[in-house]
C-alpha cells in the first residue's frame, strides 16, 4: 500500500442576507436575516519548492479563494434578499426590477425598489445554499490549480451555533 500525502486548507468570508423559508412552520416563514460565515475547504497537493511558483510550498494562495469567494457569493448576496422562484413573493418584488447581468438563469439579482433580490432556484436554507455556493467554486478551483486540487467542502453557518457542509466524497 503506497500512501500519498494530502492537504487541506480553509477560508472564511461573511456576509449578511435576509431570506425566509414560506413553508417552514416557525418564524423562518417571515422574512429575517443573518450574519452568515461561510468556510472553503480546499484538498489536493502542494506545489512543490522545486518549482519556483508563486504558490510553492502551498495548495493555493488564500489570497485567491477569498477573491473567489467574495466573486461568487459576497457580491451577489451581500446585503441582499434571497427568496426561491417558487416562492409567491417572488413575483411581488421582482415585478419591477432590472436583472443584473448574470452568467446563468438562477441565481439571478435584481436591483429592484426594494433592494437587491436574488432568486434561486431552492427554497434559501443552509443546506441550500452550501450546495449551490459549493458548485459555484469547483470549476474555479480545479482550473487555477490544473487538476492538483479540489473543493473538498463549503460550510455554511447560519447562526453561530448552526450549520450545514456540502461536502464532495470521492469514494474508491
């Protein structure tokens, strides 16, 4: 049996976002916020010293999963209201609003009178959206690093006390 060596590193961004869930049975049917914490965790190899790279010795440089992150999540759902298409406020407060130029149909923002309005295509809860914001950085990661590396999770927390991990298991 040949062992390799793997390695792991995190980054953390937050943003604060209002959202509801309209068929929960508690307060979270109403429209509420939080101030989320959102952590990266990258897997795979370090670049060797041999190479001479500015990320020798490294997975990646943080530097780089925080402008990923702040690309594909702070700047559409900061400060922002995130709702479901299928949600029947939807309708209500996008009807005037002007989408953002965004390179998918959902999630689309909108700029609307009421603010920014991103609608998904799931209802907004945690596990939600770990998932998508996790799907949104694995082509960004695998591309900067050619392969060496992979998303290996994105943990959101909600509140202090609660979270949710979409984790990518590769099994064997």
């Amino acid at each position: 049996m040949e062992l390799e060596n793997i390695y792991t590193i995190t980054r953390e961004i937050g943003i604060d976002m209002g959202h509801r869930i309209p068929l929960h049975q508690s307060k979270c049917k109403n429209i509420h916020g939080h101030r989320y914490k959102i952590f990266m965790t990258i897997q795979g190899k370090i670049v060797p010293d041999e190479e001479q790279t500015p990320e020798s010795g490294m997975l990646m440089d943080f530097g780089f999963m925080k402008d990923e992150m702040m690309r594909y999540i702070d700047a559409i759902y900061d400060h922002a209201l995130c709702l479901s298409a299928s949600d029947s406020l939807t309708d209500l407060l996008v009807s005037d609003g002007r989408a953002f130029d965004m390179e998918r149909q959902l999630p689309r923002a909108y700029d609307t009178t009421w603010g920014t309005v991103v609608v998904i295509q799931k209802y907004p809860t945690a596990e939600n959206l770990a998932e998508m914001w996790g799907q949104s950085l694995i082509k960004p990661v695998y591309e900067h690093t050619q392969g060496r590396c992979s998303l290996k999770s994105l943990t959101v927390y909600e509140t202090p006390n609660c979270s949710a991990t979409y984790e990518r298991v590769f099994r064997v």
